[in-house]
C-alpha cells in the first residue's frame, strides 16, 4: 500500500533555532517529492520538488533531501521566524498513472515562539 | 502566488441543504481537484478532472458531485448537505507538465452542517 508517514507530528521551538522533519514513504514506482506548507485555513503551497536523480534542494531558509534508496525525505528549516508557524506536508507522487496521483502525509505542525 | 479562488471561504448551513462550492483558475490549467481534509489529517482525493466535460472520482468516496463545463470552473456540488460532509474541502490545478504534475491549491471552504 501506498503511503507517507511524517514525524513529529507536531514540535514546538524557538524563534532563531533550526529544526529537522522527517518523511518516509513506501510510494512505486517513485516519481517525486515534495514538501508543501500550510498555513492555518489556507491551501497548501509548494516549498520544494524533487525527483528521483535529485537529493537536495533549497528554497531561502528550507532546505530538503532525498534518499531515494532508502525512500526517506527531511526538511531542513534554518533560522526559524514567527512566519514558520504552520503544517508541512511531505507529498510523494506516482509515475504509475498518467494523473501523476499525488500520496499526502499528515504533516508536521510547527509552532515557532519568540 | 496561485490565481485559484474558492469561495465561500466559510460556510455554516443546515442539514439537508443543497450547497453548492465553488473553484475558479485563471491559469489555464487542463486538471483540476477537490480534496477533503479534516483536521491534523492528511488531504483525500474525492474528485478530478482531465479538463472540459471530464469528471472522475477520487480515492475517497464522497457524496458530492462535480461538474467542468468550462475549463476555468470546478463547482462541487452537495444535494443534501449532512454534519457528516462537515469537513475543509480544497480545490486544486495543476497544468500540462506531467512529469512533475504540480498542483496549485486554492484557500480552501471551510463547511460546517448542523
């Protein structure tokens, strides 16, 4: 079966500090991987994308890997502010199916406090 | 920033009302989604579509139905609303590079039946 586990589920830090979140997937045949953030009664938006050749990716402070042999992704949040505050989903897509179907994890709440 | 708009963002209505949720994209996009997410809870596909005049059904049953008249437009549609449907539904789009298939969300409705 087709899935994508996060961990923590939820963590709390402060303002200034780094943090790591975790993703592991059991999705095949692999297409790609990427993190979304959502914040609070909003839609998820893309942060990173990564395929099968890729294992590392930045955006400004985030920073993403993949290890596609052991099938295990982290976000990497550097500097963390107020604006982190919210949910983060690990998304791994299919390449089985010409919809590209997307699997979800149930995110890691993030709570940053000054 | 994605042009995608749902609307109502929020909506408080009583059982068995017929509602009606509405997706809008400017970008021209051919698929379109609506997922369901309930809280801390990862997003569920209940519906898609390849583009004018297809409609298929997603990974999670729901009772609702769709419609895609226009390419722009993905209405959602509940003939009678129950407490059960009380959930965040959130529309998606994404456009003709499959390979990465990335989706752009919109706000999101927030449906709450009594």
């Amino acid at each position: 079966k087709n899935q994508v586990e996060q961990s923590p589920q939820s963590l709390i830090i402060l303002e200034g500090k780094n943090c790591t979140l975790q993703c592991n997937y059991t999705v095949s045949p692999f297409s790609n991987l990427r993190w979304y953030k959502q914040d609070t009664g909003r839609g998820p938006v893309s942060l990173t994308i990564m395929t099968f050749s890729e294992n590392t990716k930045s955006n400004g402070r985030y920073t993403a890997t993949l290890d596609a042999d052991t099938k295990q992704s982290s976000l990497h949040i550097t500097a963390s502010q107020l604006s982190d505050s919210a949910s983060y989903i690990c998304v791994v897509s299919d390449r089985g199916s010409t919809l590209g179907r997307l699997y979800f994890g149930r995110g890691t709440q993030l709570t940053v406090w000054p | 920033e994605a042009d995608i708009y749902q609307t109502p963002r929020y909506l408080v209505i009583g059982t068995g009302k017929k509602i009606t949720l509405e997706c809008s994209q400017t970008m021209g996009h051919d698929k379109m989604y609506w997922y369901q997410q309930d809280p801390g809870m990862e997003l569920h596909l209940i519906h898609y579509s390849y583009g004018v005049n297809s409609t298929e059904k997603g990974d999670l049953s729901s009772e609702s139905t769709v419609s895609r008249i226009r390419t722009e437009h993905f209405p959602l549609t509940l003939e009678s609303a129950r407490p059960s449907h009380t959930s965040q539904y959130l529309c998606a789009s994404s456009g003709i590079e499959v390979s990465r298939n990335i989706q752009y969300f919109g706000a999101g409705t927030r449906l709450s039946v009594l």
